[in-house]
C-alpha cells in the first residue's frame, strides 16, 4: 500500500522539446534521452581508449588517443591500429547490434523477456556456426557465414509459426522459446557427434569472445549497420505506435504487419551479424534495452540509448575480462552472462520490492 | 451521398462468415449506435468501417473510395477509431499518449510542429484531462483511463470517429461521463460519431441514428424514438419487455418483463 501511495503522487515534468524552422520542419526530442546518449558515448569511447591501451603491453590513455589522431609512433601505431583498434571497432558494433536488435525485439514483442538471445536467434546462429565447425570443418570466414544463415533461418520459422493474421506478442515469445529450446537441442547433438578438437573449438566460439577479431570481422557488420541503421530509424515512430496494440497502431495509420516484418528482418540480421562476428556474446541484448529505459525513463522502444548502452556494456564487459584476468584469459561472453545475470536478480528483487511481480 | 458506407458487405474471419451481404450508411453528422446481441457482429461491423477487417465481398467506401485502396494514413486523417483495447506503455504520462494521436498528421521532417502543440492542448481540455497533462496513465482510474484515449483520438482530429465498446468496464457514474462526452463531441464540435454500446437504455437515449442488428443483418435503423418498440427488442434479443417514456429524455427505455413465475407469487 506504501509503494502505491508513492506512486500515486508522482509526477514527470514535461522533458521533451521541439526545434522548429520557418520552413515548417520540426523535430521533437526528449532531453534526458539525448543526456543518456551523450553520456553513453562518452563512456563508450573511454573504455574503448583504456581497451585499446590494456595486453600484454600496456599502453597509456595519452599514447593511445595521440596515434588513434595519426600522431604517434610506429611501434604503438602497429599495435593499435592494427591489433588492437579492430577488436574494439568490433565489440562497440556487435554490442550496437545486440543492444538495438534488443530492443527492437522487446518492443515488438512487448516484452521485456522478449529478446532475441531469449527467443532463440542467438542459439539458431550457434547452430548455423557448429553445423559448419562439427560438419565441414569450415574457415572462420564459413563459420561466421553459418551463425548468419542460422540466425536468418530461425528468425524466419519463428515468423512463420507464429504467424495467425499478423504476429502478436506473445505468441511471438512462446515460439521462440519454443525454437529455442530446439536449436538447444540442435546444437547439443552436434557437439556429441563433434571429434575433440572440433568440439574444443566450438566451445570456444560458443562462449562468446572477441580474441583476435581483426579488420575483417569489422567491414561486413560495419557496411550492415550503415544499411539497416537508416531503415530503422524510419520506422522508429511507427514502432513506437504499435507499442499501444495493433488497432490503436491500425487507427493511426500504421502499417503494422509491415512495420512489424521490416523491423523483426533487421532485428534478426543485427543479432545474426553480431553473433557471427563474436559468438552468442549473452545477455546483452537482454540488458542493454532495459538498462537504457531506467537511464532515460522514458516510454518508447529507446533504440538509440539501447544501442549506446550496447555498446558501452560490451566494451566495458571485454576491458574488465582482460584487467582481472589477463589478455584473452576469459572470453567476454563469460563476463557479460555474470554481469546479466547479476543484472536479471536485482530486476527481479526490484521488481519484487515494487510490488510488480 | 453519406461518408462512410459499408456497401453489400460480406465479413468473416478465417472461414467463419459473421455477416453476409451486409449494407450499412453512417448518417453524416449523426451520432449513430449498433446495438444487438453477443456475437451479432456488431464490432466486425465496426472493424469493417474502420478498414481493420477487410471485407471478403463488397466494399467500405469512405468519401465513395473504396477505403481499403486509400492510403492508411490519409484514412487516419479522416477516420478515427477508439479499440475495445489499447496498451498504454510503460511510464508513459498522459500528455505523451494524447500527442501520439497526432500520428497520421507528423512526418520525418514534421514531428512536432505548433499545431500539433494547440490541437493536443484542446484535445486534453475538451476532454478534461488536461490538469492530468503530466501524471502518468498507469496510475489513473479506469474513467479517467478511457477520457484519455478519448483525447488521444480526439487529437487525430478525424470528422469521423468510431468507439467500440467505449464504456464496457466502466462503472454507471463513468459511463454516463464517457457518453456525455461523446454527445458533447457530436453536438458541439460537429463530429460524426459510431459506437457500438451493450447498454439499449443508454443506446436509445444517446443516439441520433440506432442501428440493430442480429445475425449479421440489420433488423431495423432509425431515430430511437421510431424503431425501439417492444417487437423490435423481442426479435433482437429475445425478451419480452415493455417500452415506456424515459423520464428524463423522454426517448424510449427498454423495462424488461418480471419472470412469470415470480409475478404469479
């Protein structure tokens, strides 16, 4: 009764703003959304300058920014732009992708559970990669291609069965539980029938790490993002209409099924890419949206601080790993399920305290 | 020739068929009620005029177009709908949610503009939620709630708006509110207002044009004052009533029979 008597009483001031032209152009922001952002940002590019000067050999934070700005010497410049810069340029964009993937899936889902890590596409582009591991003992290139043409196909059948005149949340969550738990069990069987060296291999890419990504892993998720990230962002108002149910969305004039379809493909893609490029790295997805959303309390799908938060999470996730443990001791895949996990029980006490489960 | 037209119309779902050949025309400027029974297809009537449900014969026509062919956003701009059920999002205050109804006017480049600004005020006003502007509408009550949906498509400012159900899981006092505010709405902004209701007292009282149905057919239309009789409410709902004068209005009001069994002790 005490938690309802708070919440009774709250109010919000009105944080939104316009700018607004003569020529009739006008744009609306949310202020602390574009605080979050920024901070995010910043956040991001420090740890990526502290990741980058972490390893074997230690470089200073000055040191790093001089040569990142083409200042500084040839010995450093080796080392950072091209041993260190690429594995860090890949971490911000796979944790980009999982945190925007996320948070498009969330909202379409309306589901905080919702994600796509949850629903299967990160265990379907596990399966795409062992199946080309255990099977055809393939390159890390094929193996990549596999995580991705897994990732697609499992988001495609999730589709699929869930369809019934459009796709509604949560059926959406129960089939892709359900995928899942299939690809799961895909993947287990693989590993069974995988010798040693494959099967240690696996493992490996199974975790989820980001050791010796060079610019190779980088052009394709790069190219990718500078694709989708536009189309995305034209559809992220309708998206934040259909957050209030398919006939308010209808009653507005947005294409649901459509807006739907093109959001979930891209969605799907981004978590597939990043999964090929880094293994099913977990619970970012999961996280990084909700973890925006408090920042910025604000209603919405928050795709752009979920996509910074993504970002920031997996750079700092991958910089810890190498602090506490050494260089490429532990995979990062390791420390972000610690962190969400950690992450998932205090939401769950919290929310318990609230009242709200 | 009237705006919104279900011409010949034939709706279902999957292979279910609700209503067959159906022809309905909303009086422009009435505030017309479908009333009927559980499951006569009084809101597949409703999703059918507000292009939800396409028809699998027949057509909609809105301003004689056939509206499924419009684009939905210039439909959005003439046609209004308030869905039996909406999700309000999280943390969401009401000022945010009543600006959503702007949609279909905004654009990329147009998100916000000062029209958008005054209509959603007035909207809130006409409503009267504007003093809740920034409380958020989780913690409203289910009267409030529903004035803020209201408001929501008020702001789409559509000549035409459908409700569906508009005062389902309201209580009497809420009720009453919700369907003045409607009556306000037609009478004083000139609004062309469709809803289906449960309750035929509130129905007869309130509506300019009635609209009952059963089956998927239309058993009578008019002026409540002229079609709600006795016969009528028998062969739509099955019960034996009386129809007397509504005290307060004047338009008919539907006493249903005593059982028999009760009048005879």
């Amino acid at each position: 009764m005490k938690a309802l008597g708070t919440r009774a009483t709250r109010t919000s001031a009105p944080r939104a703003r316009a700018l607004r032209t003569h020529g009739g152009v006008s744009v609306r922001f949310d202020v602390r959304a574009a605080v979050v952002v920024a901070a995010l940002v910043v956040a991001a590019l420090a740890a990526s300058v502290a990741l980058i000067g972490t390893g074997d050999f230690d470089i200073p934070a000055v040191d790093v920014i001089r040569t990142l700005l083409g200042n500084g010497d040839p010995g450093q410049e080796f080392i950072i732009n091209d041993l260190r810069l690429p594995r860090v340029v890949v971490a911000l964009l796979v944790g980009a992708s999982l945190g925007l993937g996320g948070a498009l899936f969330q909202s379409i889902s309306r589901n905080p559970l919702g994600s796509p890590d949850v629903l299967g596409i990160g265990q379907g582009s596990t399966a795409g990669a062992l199946l080309m591991i255990v099977i055809f003992q393939g390159s890390a290139t094929e193996v990549a291609g596999g995580a991705l043409v897994g990732g697609l196909v499992t988001g495609a059948a999730m589709y699929l069965l869930a369809w019934k005149q459009g796709v509604h949340g949560y059926r959406l969550v129960l089939v892709g539980i359900g995928v899942n738990a299939f690809a799961v069990a895909v993947n287990g069987y693989l590993l069974t029938k995988a010798d040693l060296v494959d099967a240690a291999r696996a493992v490996v890419w199974m975790t989820g790490s980001l050791a010796g990504r060079d610019w190779e892993q980088v052009w394709p998720l790069l190219t990718l993002c500078a694709v989708l990230l536009p189309l995305i962002v034209a559809h992220a108002r309708p998206l934040r209409m259909l957050e209030m149910g398919d006939d308010t969305a209808y009653a507005l004039g947005v294409p649901v099924e459509r807006t739907r379809v093109v959001l979930m493909t891209a969605a799907v893609l981004l978590t597939a890419a990043a999964t090929a490029a880094a293994g099913p790295v977990s619970f970012v997805a999961l996280t990084a949206p909700q973890l925006a959303r408090r920042l910025t309390r604000s209603p919405g799908p928050n795709l752009v601080p979920a996509l910074c938060m993504g970002a920031t999470l997996l750079v700092v996730a991958d910089w810890a790993s190498q602090r506490v443990f050494g260089a490429d001791q532990l995979p990062v895949g390791v420390v972000t399920g610690v962190l969400g996990g950690v992450y998932l029980l205090w939401l769950l006490v919290t929310e318990r305290k609230a009242g709200r489960i | 020739m009237n705006r919104l037209i279900a011409d010949d119309v034939t709706l279902g779902y999957d292979q279910r068929v609700i209503a067959e050949k159906l022809s309905v025309e909303i009086p422009d400027n009435s505030f017309t009620v479908i009333v009927g029974p559980n499951a006569c297809g009084k809101s597949t009537l409703l999703r059918a005029l507000s292009r939800m449900l396409k028809p699998s014969a027949g057509r909609v026509l809105l301003d004689g177009r056939t509206i499924h062919s419009l684009p939905a956003k210039k439909v959005a701009r003439t046609l209004g709908l308030l869905p039996q059920s909406s999700i309000a999002p999280d943390g969401i205050t009401v000022g945010d949610l009543v600006a959503r109804g702007r949609y279909p006017h905004q654009g990329l480049l147009r998100q916000w503009s000062g029209d958008d600004e005054r209509i959603v005020r007035e909207s809130m006003e006409s409503t009267g939620v504007a003093e809740l502007a920034d409380r958020y509408v989780d913690e409203l009550s289910g009267g409030q709630r529903q004035r803020v949906w209201i408001a929501m498509a008020l702001a789409q400012q559509t000549p035409l708006l459908l409700l569906d159900e508009p005062t389902t899981f309201l209580d009497i006092q809420h009720q009453i509110d919700v369907l003045d505010l409607c009556a306000d709405l037609h009478e004083e902004q000139g609004r062309t207002l469709v809803a289906v209701l449960h309750d035929l007292n509130h129905a007869a009282r309130y509506a300019t044009h009635l609209i009952a149905l059963r089956d998927g057919k239309v058993l009578a239309e008019g002026p409540p004052l002229e079609i709600v009789t006795a016969e009528l409410v028998r062969e739509a709902f099955g019960i034996d009533c009386r129809v007397i004068d509504d005290p307060e209005t004047g338009t008919p009001l539907v006493v249903p029979a005593a059982r028999k069994a009760r009048v005879a002790t």
